[in-house]
C-alpha cells in the first residue's frame, strides 16, 4: 500500500531541492578566459596561429576564431607577448573588426610584455592615409584595460566633407563609446594622428564619450599624438579639440546638455608634447579656426582627480582668418548635476603654449588651465604657459596666460593652496590700427570665487 505523501511534504522536499540548486548555482562560477596570441601577424581567418585581431574576435563572440580558443565574454584576458603588431589588414569604417582599427564590443583586458617590449601600431608603411584607421575601436557599454603595451602610429582623417555636425570624427588612436569604461595602466598612446578638413575633430589620441563613462590612466603617457585641420573651401568653420585627449559627446554634433558624466583619474602620468594645427597660407580672411585643449579637453565632469602627474609642453599653431585657441594645456567645461568638482594635486602643468596669427581677430584663454567650473588644485606648478599672438589687423583678446577659471555657473569657490605660478605669459603683436584686450598674464577669474592660499 503506497503512502500518499501530504501537501506540506511535497511542497517542503521541492524547498529543499529548489535550494540544493540555488547553493550549486551560487557556488558555480565561470572562468574568464586567457587567450595568448602567438603572432604578430594581423590575421583573420583560418589558421593555427592566434592574432591580435583574432583573439579580439574569440572575445567578441564568445567563440574560437582562427588559432585563438573561445572567449566567455566575462572579461577574459588577451596576453601579448613582446614584439611590434602592426595592422595591415586595410579598411577603415567597418566595425565587425574584419579590417582597419581592432573592433572591440566585449570586456577585455588586454596585457602586453611591457609599454617598451609590446608595440601595438595602426597602420603598415606605403599605406594610403585614405585607407588609414585608428588602433582601437571600443563600442558603447564596453569596459577594456590596456596594460604594458604601446598603441601608436594610428591615423584617422576626414576630407572632402564640407562641415556639417555628423561630419565630425573622433580617435586617431583610440575611440571609446558611451557607457564605456577605458582602463590604461604602464602604457604609452604616442605618434597617432586625426586630420579634419574644412570641419571638427577630436581626440589626435583618445577620445572617450562624457556619455556615463569611466576613463583611469596610471603610470602611462599619452605623448606626441597631433591633431591636424585644414581649409580648402577658404570660407567656412573648422576646429579641434584635443591633440592628445578628448572626452566629448561622440555621436551628436553639439554637446549633449543631459550627458551623465564622466569619472576621470590620472594616476603618476603625462599627458605631454602633443600638437594641435592649422596652418592656412595664405589666410582665408573669412575663415575662422579654433583649437581646444589640445593636451586634455573634458565636456561634462563627474568626477576629476589628478595625482603626481604632468600636462606639459601642449601646443596650439593657427594661421588662418580669425582664430581663438583655448586652453592649450587642460580645458574643462561643464559639471553634471550632483557632480564633483576637479581636484589635482602633487603635479605640474608646465610649458603649454599657444601662438596664433592671424590678418583679422584673435582669441586666447587659459594657455595652462582654462576651466568653466571651479577647481581644487593642491601643491602644483603652473609654470611657462603661454600665449603668442601676432594680428595685423582688426581685435585681439586673450585672458589668463597661466589659469583662467569661470566658477560663476557653480556655487562654488576655487582653491588654490601650496602651488607655484610663474612665469605665465600673453605675448602680443599687432598692427598700429589694431586693438586689443589683455588680462591676466598669470591667473584671471571670470566669475565666482578663489580661494588663494600659501601660493606664489
């Protein structure tokens, strides 16, 4: 005779197997995935042999590609060893990471050898700089680490393109999307380049959205990356922000005035010697050309902190019709709401120049720092930036040789404690008929208040 089992019972033993599965499946964990490359060679497709690019697509998919195992796409781990991976598989604007730049679209870390031993570069010699790509391209919601490798060489150019917002690009080296996360840690970003003709670009390095994005770099350099404008149709607008790092609205054409933010920390590092031009002879005298923050240009703030690091040696050239450079060195715009205002402490931001010349107007700001939010800046040098300004012609204006800080938008005050600035400059040339405005050789305060303490 069976014994029939009571509704208390049955519901008690299926508990009791309902958590026997949840402790094994709280217990289980899934490994992330090392995938070694094992050429230099840039390869897709068939083959024993695990690339660069390949093992990026074993990433993407979750899958085996060409001689690399399956990534599990839980941040797995691509190991480089020490050589030079130059990408010569040609064909840029494809985003399946078939040719051109690397196309990333799921988290990874990827570790070379060391930034001397690891060389990551974008494009092969005899290349056309029409076919050129940058080195990365990271979709949106994407979270990658770079560590001891160097990413250079990348090259990323726009031209027969009247100006127009969508026409607007981003990334010589590397391109980073909203919700990203970009990681750079003992690494070097060197020699990339974005050329833009007759219209805007951005980030000669790095350019990341301010879209909800995180940006770290640690013990790395971001150094002699360029960014290059030129003016064929002698009347319209052109500019560039950021030779070496832009963080920007990627996809709008203007700035997004409901960006969420991004969250920057800048750990014993340079940002350093990255150029920013346009050098139009003879000048378009109804043309007009700006260049901003050519070392690092950041739209919406959440969060900035600075440590122990150098914005050095920044440079700005323009010689068009009329010109305005801004902020040669650091250049900060916007604070989200609920956000943080910049902190930079222990570093220096030395030597950033900007020199404009020009038959008509001319317009300068903040050749070191040019911030329109407050700012905390603790035991730093602000040494040697300046302005170089030669018109022959109509207005000059230029502010702030050293610092030129806009707090009025935010209740908040500046401070400056413990730091030294010297050596700032405006130098200006102009024609006896001409005009001009001066302020501030060393710091000037266009709104709000600073606090100034222990400082010289």
């Amino acid at each position: 005779m069976r014994k029939k089992l009571g509704k208390f019972a049955i519901l008690t033993s299926g508990l009791v197997l309902f958590l026997q599965i949840f402790m094994i499946a709280e217990n289980f964990t899934v490994e992330a995935a090392t995938i070694t490359v094992t050429t230099t060679a840039d390869e897709f497709g068939p083959g024993n042999d695990c690339s660069l690019r390949e093992a990026v697509q074993a990433v993407n998919s979750g899958s085996p590609y060409g001689g690399c195992p399956a990534g599990d796409g839980s941040n797995d781990t691509i190991t480089l060893p020490a050589g030079t991976f130059t990408l010569t598989l040609v064909g840029k604007d494809e985003d399946l990471n078939a040719t051109g730049d690397i196309d990333i679209s799921a988290d990874v870390t990827i570790i070379g050898a060391g930034a001397s031993q690891t060389i990551i570069s974008g494009n092969a010699g005899g290349t056309a700089d029409a076919d050129k790509d940058r080195v990365f391209h990271i979709a949106d919601n994407v979270s990658v680490e770079f560590s001891d490798v160097t990413i250079q060489d990348g090259y990323y150019e726009k031209r027969n393109d009247p100006f127009n917002y969508t026409g607007w690009i981003h990334g010589g080296g590397i391109l980073s999307g909203d919700g990203s996360s970009l990681r750079i840690i003992d690494s070097v970003v060197q020699n990339n380049t974005i050329l833009r003709e007759d219209s805007q670009a951005y980030g000669g390095g790095i350019s990341i959205s301010d879209e909800d994005t995180t940006l770290h770099i640690e013990n790395s350099s971001i150094i002699n990356n360029e960014l290059i404008l030129e003016d064929t149709d002698k009347d319209g607008s052109m500019g560039g922000r950021a030779a070496g790092i832009s963080v920007e609205d990627i996809y709008e054409g203007i700035g997004d005035d409901n960006s969420a933010g991004v969250d920057i920390t800048i750990i014993d590092s340079e940002i350093s010697d990255n150029t920013a031009t346009c050098d139009i002879e003879p000048p378009a005298l109804s043309s007009w050309a700006f260049i901003e923050g050519v070392g690092l240009e950041v739209d919406y703030v959440r969060s900035f902190s600075m440590a122990d690091s150098h914005i050095n040696n920044n440079t700005a050239y323009l010689r068009d019709g009329y010109v305005s450079a801004w902020g040669p060195g650091l250049l900060i715009w916007r604070l989200v709401q609920g956000g943080t205002i910049p902190q930079i402490y222990d570093s220096t931001i030395n030597g950033n120049t900007s020199t404009t010349i020009s038959e008509t107007d001319v317009l300068g700001y903040g050749a070191g720092i040019l911030s329109y939010i407050p700012m905390e800046i603790t035991r730093t040098q602000i040494n040697g930036n300046g302005q170089n300004v030669t018109s022959g012609w109509e207005y000059v204006e230029n502010w702030g040789g050293g610092i030129f800080i806009d707090g009025g938008s935010v209740s908040q005050t500046s401070i400056i404690r413990q730091c030294t600035i010297s050596n700032n400059y405006i130098d200006v040339s102009i024609d006896t008929d001409s005009s001009a405005m001066i302020f501030g050789a060393g710091i000037y305060l266009d709104g709000g208040t600073v606090e100034i303490s222990t400082t010289r």
